[in-house]
C-alpha cells in the first residue's frame, strides 16, 4: 500500500477526483447514474392489497410493505455506497462488472425473504430482512496475475472509508464448488449491509455458467440423481487459482490518513435514518 502511495499520488489524486465525478462527467462504464427513488423498482405484485405471490411462495400484505420500505432504504443507500466503490475500483484497477445490475429486483428479494421465512418456521419479516446482504450489490474483477493485489487495495480503501466489513469468505481453497470472495459490508450512514464479490475472468464466468445448474438444483422435487452439483464443481475445478488468492483475509491495514475520506459525510445534525431491518 505505501508504494501505491508514494509511486503513484499524482495518479492516485486523479483517480479520487474521477471518481466523485470532479470535473467531469460520469461515464457509463463506472459511474452510471443511480436510479431515482422508485424508478423501476416496483414489484410486479407490490401494489395489491393481498401482499405479493410468486414461484408458489407469498408475503402478506404487511409483510409485503416491510420489504418494501427496506427496498426504498436500500435505494438512498445505494447512493452513498456507490462512489466508495467506484473509488475503490479505480485506485485497485479493477473491473467493475454488471454495475447496472446494483439493485436487487423487488421480486427477487421479496422471493428470497419469503423463502426464509418458510425454510424457517416462525420467523419474522425484519428478522428475515436482517439476513439479506445482497439488496445492494458490486462484483470488483482483475486479471489472475493483479487479483491478490487488487482484492487487498480495492478491500483496505473500503475499510477506511467508513464501511464495516462483516462477512469474508474466500473459498479459493475448496477442493470443490465455489470458487472467488464474497464480503459484505455495512455502509455508516443508514446501516444498510451491501456485498461485493471479488473475482477473476475464469471464476466469474463459472459462477454464471453454473447459475442455472445452482437455481434448478434449488427446486423442489429436482432429482438427486442428476447430479447437478457434481457438474457445478466440475466447472468451477477448471478456474485458475491466482498466486495469493487463497490466503487473503478481511480487511485491516488502513490507507494514510490524507486518503481516508474520499467522499464527503453527512453534516452534523443530518437526521437518522429511518429505523428499519438493516441488510
């Protein structure tokens, strides 16, 4: 880290002013706009007034409008959590993939909390919705030969920035299955948890090449004897393993103390947010 820093301040500087869209404007290929509140994000069942149904699974109507408002939560943070992660993208020289794709759809996550709340017999929607890391989500990618050094750059910028790292699960060492990093993170200003995925070219792509294996083998009544997940760790035992990748943990070194707020806080006094399940 402290020859990143010294090498590279100039760089460094620019990449920072890039990134919170200083003297420039944001370009599609990092720093899209966000959505504005609502738009698009609407669930195709929200608005009856019997909750919502999907894949055999429903919400009531209270529960419905819990999700809801934890959508909207995850909206406004998504706004402060962003320009972190596009600055850490920069400064890390990853790729950032699928940033369109930031905001979990509301039917996905009113799928995934409805089957919590089933799979686990009594318990709650905000109990539910504390589970739920991926309401805000970024996947961070490199090179097999930058990704030690880009994961442990693009995680310690994150860190001292203000957001917690809660969850790190590297699983570059399994002999079998899932292969990359998956964190989450809580953002300091709403307390919304978010995850970013660090991964190189080869794992991501087995990671969507196994996706429909990994959704069919979730579905009641599959069959064992398809073997469905003996096909997803034959694809995910093809991808390279990056010098390094295995042994890299959480963050907890910190970048110098002139690096270590690259966007602005919120002014004293700024209200709190609303008191809702955070994820």
């Amino acid at each position: 880290m402290g020859t990143l820093v010294r090498g590279r301040r100039g760089a460094v500087a620019a990449a920072l002013a890039a990134a919170l869209g200083a003297g420039m404007a944001p370009t599609a290929a990092w720093a899209a706009a966000g959505p504005a509140d609502g738009a698009g994000r609407t669930s195709k069942s929200a608005a009856r007034d019997d909750g919502w149904r999907g894949d055999g699974l429903e919400l009531n109507a209270a529960d419905n409008s819990a999700v809801d408002a934890f959508l909207k939560q995850a909206e406004k943070a998504e706004k402060e959590i962003s320009p972190r992660v596009r600055a850490a993208a920069v400064l890390s020289e990853a790729e950032l993939i699928g940033f369109d794709q930031r905001l979990k759809s509301p039917d996905s996550l009113k799928r995934k909390v409805a089957t919590s709340m089933k799979d686990t017999p009594g318990q709650t929607v905000n109990q539910a919705l504390a589970t739920m890391k991926d309401s805000v989500r970024y996947t961070l990618q490199w090179p097999d030969g930058k990704y030690a050094s880009g994961v442990a750059v693009a995680a310690s910028l994150l860190s001292a920035w203000g957001d917690d790292c809660a969850k790190w699960s590297n699983t570059w060492d399994r002999a079998q299955g899932y292969k990359g990093i998956n964190s989450a993170w809580r953002e300091p200003r709403w307390g919304h948890s978010y995850e970013v995925q660090f991964h190189t070219p080869a794992s991501k792509k087995a990671q969507l090449d196994t996706h429909k294996i990994y959704e069919e083998q979730r579905l009641p009544g599959t069959p064992p004897e398809r073997a469905l997940q003996a096909q997803q760790d034959a694809i995910f035992a093809a991808v390279p393993v990056p010098a390094g990748a295995a042994g890299l943990t959480g963050p907890a070194a910190k970048v110098p103390a002139e690096l270590s707020q690259p966007v602005p806080v919120a002014p004293p006094g700024t209200p709190a947010a609303t008191k809702l399940p955070v994820g």
